[in-house]
C-alpha cells in the first residue's frame, strides 16, 4: 500500500522536489546544521507538554533539499507543528484525515506549497526542507503525553538525537504537583541542574553546546494523596472537568498486598534461539526467585507443544522454587510456535473460586505457526477458557510487525491485561524485569468509581443532579503497589461539592472509600480538559483494538481528535503556505533556472516504500506516534524570496 500519490503537478520543480522527498536520502556533506535547539516541557501532575523548537541554516552558496527527524516517545502524540520562513509563521491545522489529504492534492495541484502530516512511524517525526543558500528556518513542535507512576516513581525521558549539527542545545523541564515532590533526579546523566523551586515545584535545565551521548531521563516522587485521593478541578466552556487520583498505600490500608496464582508462560521456538533465550532464563530466574511464600505458581513452556513444569499451580517455597528454575534453566529455544494451546493450557489451570489474583506472564517474540495460527480465532478461544478472569500480562520480545503486537495487545486488553514491547538491546533483561515489578503486587482489585454531584440552587437549596459523566479510568479494575488510577471526567458547572466512591478488595476484604470535595476550579488545573481528552481517546483506541473499527468509535476518536487538536490514526496535520505568485510567473523563474523537464513527468507517483496491504488491513490502529511528510517546502522558499 503506497503511502499516496501526487497526479497532474504542472511545475517540474514539484514534481523534483517530491520525488526527492519521498526518495532520496538527506545530503551527505552536513550542508545544514542547527543552530539551537530549544526543548520546553511541562509536567503537571504527571500530564506532559513538550515543545521542540529547531532553528535550521544552510551554511552553503547553493539552494539545498534535505531531511530531519526528532525522536518522540512512543505513548505521545503530536498537537502542533508549524514552521516560520523569513519571519512568518505557517501553523498547521488538524483536519480529518480524508479531507486533509484532499486539501493537500487540490494545494499540490494548483502549485500550491503544501504539507501534510499523518500517522505512519513510531518514535520518529521526520519532515523535509527545502533551503535557499545561507537561508534559516525555524521549526516548531509540540507534543503530549501522560506519565503512569510505577513503583512509586514517575519517570519522563527526554530524547536528546539529531540527524544534524546541534550547535546550542537548550532543555528546560518544569514538575508541578497538586502532593509534595520528595526527590527528582537525572539518573545516569551527568551535567543537568536539578533545583528545587517549592515545596510542590521542581525543574531540570540543561545546556550544551552539542548533543550528549545519551538521553535525558528525569525521576521523581511525590507525597501521596490521601486515602479517597486528590480531586482536582477545572472549568471551561460552561463545561467542567474533573480529575481523582486514587493511590493508597500498604500502609494507608493497614494491610499487606494480594496473594497471587501466577503462570508464566514462555516462548521457546526456534526464533528465541540465542541471546533472546538466554536472557529470557536470567530474566525468569530472577522473578521466580523472588516469588513470596503466600504465591501460587507454575512456569510453562511452548514451540510446538506444551511444556509444563507442573500439571497445577504450586505453592512457593525454597523446594519448588529451585526445581522450577532448573526447569527454566535446562530448556533451549526450537520448534514453531503453539500460542494458543499455551494459553489455554494456563487458563485452565486457575481455580475460579480462589481468593488469589490471577495473573498470566506471557512472553514471546512472533507469531502464531502451529495449532491454531488465526489470531481471531486465538483470541476467541483464550477469551471463552478465561472464566477465572485472569490478567494477561503480555511481553512482545524482539516484535516489529504491527499485526502482530496489535494482536497481542488486543488479547491482553480483553483479557484484564496490558501488552508491552521489548527489542534485544543490552538493557532488555532490566526493562522486562522491571516490567514484572509493576504487575507483581497487586494491592487492590475489583475497582469500581461512583460520583455525584451537588449543586447549589438559586434558592439556596441544594440538589444532587450535578452528575459526573463521560468517565474515563486509567487504572482499570487493579491497583498494583507504587501506582495510581486516575479517573477523569465532566461535571455540570455550578456544582457545589463532588462525592466520590470506590468500592474495592484488599486482602482484608471489601472496602469502601468516601469522599467529598468543594469543588473549586483553578487556573493551574487547565491541563485537565486535554488530559481527559488524551485519555479517553486512548480508551477508545484501545477498544478499537478489541472491537475492530466499528462506525462509532471510529467517529467518537475523530471528533474528540478534531476538538482538542490531536493527531490521531484518523486525522492528519495539514499546513499550507498562501501563494499569490500566478503560475506563468513560477514558471518563468523555474525556466530561468531548471533544464526542461520532459512533459512525461507531469503525471507522476512518488516512489515510496512498499508495505504488505493484507498486513496493513489486519493491523488495528494503534495509538502510534507520526511519521511526518512535509512536502513542498522548496516552492516556499523560492517564492517568497522571488516576490520580494
């Protein structure tokens, strides 16, 4: 499937300049270099907005093309891009994605200068310029995330790469906190400045006069809420949005974590052969060692066939723990790969009525090739031998094919779980160990949120109609140690006090945590409406995951994507550059300057890289992070300077 095609350009130089763009690698000699790199960020409860701006030179005598990338994190998406020719500023607007790539092919066919952003890559925004000689541009990029705190610990990395000279490079981050910050911290990174600006502000700078050798990671912890959680509110609009962050501690309960029964479930085909298999048993042994007393486990292995240390849960201890990790141990990675008769052998191992959490550790690295190799159908049977309604914590190893980490997610989104990637890097063992650590001890389970809301009438009497709706629950149903679940939503404006109730079980049994607030908006609080927004979208992205591409969610992602100014799977970023130059008079500076082109190239299609249709139809949307095609930029340039 092509990426897109421009048909019937009437200027050569287009035609040129996206051939190139889409074709030709960045020029070699380092004609271009960065003259500053100002990276701006802003973390507010855990809330991120970054801003990258780059100023770009042309150091050479001669009009030159070439390409640029900033890296992105791969839970972020992007909600602005402009650039600034000469002084002026083109800020790109997000449309639907159908009608963006219409107004960039009505633009390109009328000799327009134009660009259109869409999702295509992850971790990498990467646009192309074209640059008269000694000419500047400057390049404006703001993106969005949010932080899950794990293991009592949020924790932003700030991607310090350039495919260019960084002549001055500027980082600037910003911590805010509704709770007191203990600790911030650059772990790993030496020349930051770590300063302390309240008792709830904190703030890294960095300066440099070229690009570190490494990325820069930021770490830091705060008080905890208190038992119901922090509330926090904000108005807009006429339409309020609320934000509660529930995280009590082992200590705040006055009781230990959840015993778990715990099955790991290990892929040893022929692809693990290696470095993957022998990390996979370092990795395992660690975990099983560490396993406590009060745990139930089991450990599986699969190719073809099923490999089982034990035919039922066992209880820890120093004996089976030892036995276990030989088991682990003594294995080599070969055969194909039976997922599902895996799967379904380790559901059916749990007993419905214990009190135990129920988790599945699932790791392998590709796709299903013996038993039943149909995802869909994989996934139906996993779903239909799950009635102890076990959490699938799957860990995608080594996995580059979208369709089949989507289908991994997919199957451990429907099954009270989460996926994660991991490629075969030298600190893949510590990712995934570190991975378990956040899944290992569940504190609180069954989760359920209830909000009312009481308005003041005009007669001074009050009434509970002011309903919290639209809710949206990043912690889902379980709350593991050092974590927290934040749940967002709308409120009527006007209410006075917000009552909120959860009910859960700890290991002491059903609990109930109450609740109530004055609800005061505040202006540091304006974070909220996009964070419930950004939320909510991946919400729904990920019940596309489960449900397919049905016309409801489809069109609840766009609009929400549309309002907030998001780019999504379903929408594009598109900006264009006003000409007032005619085209007779393009043309003539064109012929001034090119050799003819030959009338053949008028109808052309840009080469680009082939990608399987079928794969791209079976893969479902993602929340992925943007491959950026900014084309065009050549005409820009001309023109502009051309007419003054």
């Amino acid at each position: 499937m092509k990426i897109g095609s421009i048909k019937q350009i009437c200027l050569p130089i287009i035609i040129l300049f996206l051939i190139f763009l889409a074709a030709s690698p960045a020029t070699s000699a380092q004609p271009l270099v960065v003259d500053y790199m100002d990276i701006d960020v802003d973390i507010n409860n855990g809330y991120v907005i970054t801003t990258v701006e780059e100023k770009l030179t042309n150091q050479m005598d001669d009009a030159v093309f070439d390409d640029f990338s900033i890296f992105l994190p791969e839970e972020a998406f992007i909600s602005g891009f402009s650039i600034i020719i000469d002084g002026e500023e083109y800020k790109s607007s997000v449309l639907p994605k159908e009608e963006a790539s219409e107004k960039f092919e009505e633009a390109t066919s009328e000799g327009k200068t134009a660009g259109l952003l869409e999702t295509e890559d992850r971790n990498r925004f990467a646009y192309a310029l074209s640059f008269e000689p000694h000419q500047s541009i400057v390049v404006r990029l703001t993106y969005e995330q949010a932080l899950k705190k794990a293991l009592g610990e949020y924790e932003y990395t700030q991607f310090l790469r350039s495919d260019h000279d960084v002549n001055n490079l500027s980082v600037n981050i910003s911590i805010s906190s509704v709770n007191k910050i203990l600790s911030l911290d650059t772990p790993g990174f030496t020349g930051a400045n770590v300063e302390y600006l309240s008792i709830t502000d904190g703030q890294v700078t960095y300066n440099a006069d070229s690009l570190p050798d490494s990325d820069l990671t930021v770490v830091f912890t705060t008080n905890n809420p208190p038992l119901t959680g922090d509330i926090l509110f904000y108005e807009i609009d006429d339409q309020g949005y609320m934000m509660h962050v529930f995280s009590p501690t082992e200590e705040d309960l006055g009781t230990t974590a959840l015993s778990k029964d715990i099955i790991f479930v290990i892929d040893k085909s022929g692809s693990m052969r290696g470095v993957k298999i022998d990390q996979v048993k370092r990795v395992f042994t660690n975990i099983i060692y560490g396993l406590p007393s009060n745990d139930r486990f089991n450990v599986i292995f699969f190719d073809g066939y099923v490999h089982t240390y034990s035919n039922q849960l066992m209880q820890v201890n120093s004996s089976t723990k030892k036995k276990s990790i030989e088991f682990v141990n003594e294995l080599d990675a070969d055969g194909s790969t039976n997922i599902n008769d895996a799967l379904v052998t380790a559901l059916r191992m749990f007993e419905n009525e214990s009190e135990n959490v129920p988790i599945i550790v699932f790791l392998t690295d590709g796709e299903p090739t013996a038993g039943v190799t149909s995802p869909y159908m994989i996934r139906e049977n996993i779903k239909e031998t799950n009635t102890a309604e076990v959490s699938i914590f799957t860990i995608a190893f080594g996995i580059d094919q979208e369709s089949y980490y989507d289908f991994l997610k997919g199957m451990s989104l429907e099954n009270y779980g989460k996926a994660e990637r991991f490629y075969l890097a030298d600190d893949s063992e510590e990712g995934i160990g570190d991975f378990y650590q956040t899944i290992s001890t569940p504190l609180i389970t069954d989760m359920k949120f209830t909000y009312s809301g009481q308005v003041l009438e005009k007669n001074g009497k009050s009434s509970y109609n002011g309903q919290v709706s639209e809710i949206v629950n990043t912690g889902k149903n379980n709350l593991f140690a050092g974590s927290d679940a934040i749940v967002l939503g709308k409120y009527r404006p006007g209410t006075h006090t917000v009552t909120s109730m959860v009910e859960a079980t700890t290991r002491t049994g059903k609990q109930d945590f109450t609740g109530q607030v004055t609800v005061i908006s505040k202006e540091e609080n304006a974070f909220i409406p996009r964070l419930w927004a950004y939320t909510t979208i991946n919400d729904l992205m990920n019940r596309i995951e489960v449900e397919g591409e049905t016309e409801e969610l489809v069109s609840s992602v766009t609009d929400l994507s549309l309002e907030f100014g998001f780019v999504t799977p379903y929408t594009s970023l598109f900006v264009e550059i006003p000409d007032a130059t005619t085209t007779d008079e393009v043309e003539k500076m064109v012929s001034d300057e090119m050799e003819p082109v030959d009338e053949a190239c008028v109808e052309a299609e840009i080469p680009t890289e082939e990608v399987d249709s079928e794969a791209a139809e079976e893969a479902l949307p993602g929340f992925e992070i943007i491959y950026s095609i900014v084309g065009m930029m050549a005409v820009a340039c001309l023109l502009l300077r051309r007419r003054n």
